[in-house]
C-alpha cells in the first residue's frame, strides 16, 4: 500500500496540537500501519486492517513524534520517529482486539468488532499479528527500543490480568485501580513518549522524564475514559453508559463512591449484574456521591505532574513541541467536557 488517509480524529489531534510536522508524520505513519498490516494472507490482512479504517486519534503516535522533536530531532517524519510511532499505535490496536474477545465487545469504533464480524479466533490471531508486527518494527530501531517494547506488551497483559482479578471487587481501593490503569493504559503511553525520546537522540534524563510524562498522561487519560463512561454522551463514546458497571469493573469515581456508600445502597445496586434502570440509578448514586468530581481532580493533580515534568525537561529541542505536549494533554481532559 503506497498511501493511506488519515482518520479524521487524527487530523483533529494534530490540529488540536498547533505543531506544524504532526500532520505530515502522521499521514506517514497511517501509510506504514497499512504497509505492515498488508503483509499477511488475504482473511488476516482484512482483519488487521478492520481497525485501521475505523479510525482512531492516533494520539500515541502523536506523543512519540513530539517528544523525538522536543529533545533534538530535527526532522519528526524520519523513518525512526515513524516506525516507532507505528509500532505503539500496532500495540495498542492489537491489545483492543484481545480486549473485545475478553469483553465480548460487539462493536468498536462504530463498527463491528473483529470478533463479532469473524470470530474470537480470527480476533486473537489477528491481535497476536499486529504485536509482532509492532515488535518488527520495534526490533529495526535497535536492541534498546525493542526492549521497551516487549517490556511494555507484558505490562499491558499485566494490567488487564488485574482488572479480572478485581471484578466486582467493591473494596479493591483506589491503589490497586492505579495498579490496573499503570499496566493497561499508562504503560504504553509511556512507551510511546520513552521511544520518541530514544529515536530523536535524547538524553538519559530525557528518556526517564518522558516515560514519567507518558506515565502520569496515561493514568489522566484512563480516568477521564472511566468518567465518560458513566456521564459520557453515547453519540461521542461510541458505547452504552455504565458499560463498566454492567461488566463488574469499579473505576475511580465508582471506588470512590462505594467508600463513602455507608448505607450499602449502592453496593447492593452492583451486587450482581445490574439491569439498565439501575445502572441508571447507579451512576446518580456515584455522581450525587462526589465520585466523579473526585476522579477528576485526581486527573487533574495527575495533569499537574504533567505540566511539572515538561517543565523539567529542558534537551535543547524545539520549543513548538513543548508548547503542543501541553495542548496535547489539555485536549485528553477536556473530552469530559
């Protein structure tokens, strides 16, 4: 495949971002997710594209590319910058294909998930495709990067063993949720930022700070996903609301509710798979309780750390990058708006 077009929701990232480069790189690294995903037999190459053409924001490749310019990089759609922004954003959609077979999802991204429109098998071996392909290109930047990679595929099958683990677990507490969203979530948007540092010549500062920025932005980003599933607007979600309720999975504001539940109510509303009326119920229960308001400061405490961080991290590299990292992370809290 010699060009692709970028999704929408990527085109409204780079803009979102203000950084001139973005766009151009991630029209690039839609063109190699194609490339590396056509390599397969015909049924395989459907299914690994499938989420390729719904779409996406691309927003991991967006943080490899800006932290490759914020510490050095000159040029943010070199072959390195883009491989490494691909093989993040091939995990990631290799990790929602697996997610659906466990979640039994029928639909992602506003189209049939990969399982309902084949099969779990066809779904898995498809997921299992994309993260070696992501590994692939991870292992032609070098022993390093391919380290960070594999490292991280074991963080975020880590984290979604955590989350079974804690279901319907109405006392996991908020340090095991943080446990499940650093393995889920957090650690490949840390990889992402980490791998950009690599490729665009950064210090060892500069790749540790990066990681921690990709860290605390993938927990920000995860607890404001928690959020909208219970007050999100389906039309913008793409999902039913409470979908985490239904399913056992007590999020931040949930856990941060069923603390204050002194009367059980709300306990006894989740005690087994609850009916839409009250999950409806549910979800006012939690709102009314303060348990999103409180996730949300804790996202913005975690946005701070943020700010902190890109503020600490001074390698030389262009300014402009600095600048659309914080558009960037603003642009992941303000969704709950």
């Amino acid at each position: 495949m010699t060009s692709a077009t970028r999704p929408e929701s990527a085109a409204a990232v780079a803009q979102v971002a203000g950084y001139a480069d973005l766009a151009v790189t991630l029209d690039l690294v839609e063109v190699r997710l194609h490339d590396a995903v056509s390599a397969g037999p015909h049924l395989l190459d459907a299914a690994a594209s499938h989420l390729l053409d719904a779409g996406g924001k691309r927003v991991r490749p967006a943080l490899t590319a800006l932290f490759a310019s914020l510490v050095g990089e000159t040029d943010p759609t070199s072959a390195a910058v883009v491989d490494a922004a691909a093989a993040c954003e091939l995990v990631h959609i290799g990790s929602l294909y697996h997610d659906d077979v466990v979640d039994a999802a029928a639909t992602r991204r506003g189209a049939p998930s990969v399982n309902a429109h084949w099969s779990n098998v066809v779904a898995v071996l498809a997921g299992d495709f994309l993260l070696a392909q992501a590994s692939r290109l991870a292992a032609g930047l070098g022993a390093a990067p391919a380290e960070v990679l594999a490292w991280t595929i074991g963080r975020l099958v880590e984290g979604e063993v955590r989350e079974l683990e804690l279901l319907h677990d109405h006392d996991a507490g908020t340090d095991a949720y943080m446990d499940v969203i650093g393995g889920k979530t957090a650690s490949l948007m840390a990889a992402a930022c980490k791998l950009g540092a690599m490729v665009g010549g950064g210090s060892d500062t500069a790749i540790v700070l990066a990681a921690e920025y990709g860290t605390e932005l993938g927990n920000v980003f995860q607890i404001v996903d928690d959020v909208l599933d219970l007050v999100g607007d389906e039309r913008d979600t793409g999902k039913r609301r409470g979908i985490d309720l239904v399913g056992g999975v007590y999020t931040l504001p949930t856990l941060f509710a069923l603390a204050a539940d002194d009367d059980d109510v709300l306990r006894k509303l989740l005690a087994a798979t609850p009916t839409e009326a009250q999950v409806e119920d549910a979800i006012d229960r939690i709102v009314a309780a303060g348990g999103v308001d409180d996730a949300l400061a804790v996202a913005s405490e975690r946005l701070a750390r943020c700010d902190a961080l890109l503020a600490s991290l001074d390698d030389g590299g262009d300014s402009a990058a600095r600048s659309a990292l914080e558009r960037l992370a603003r642009y992941v809290v303000d969704r709950v708006r």
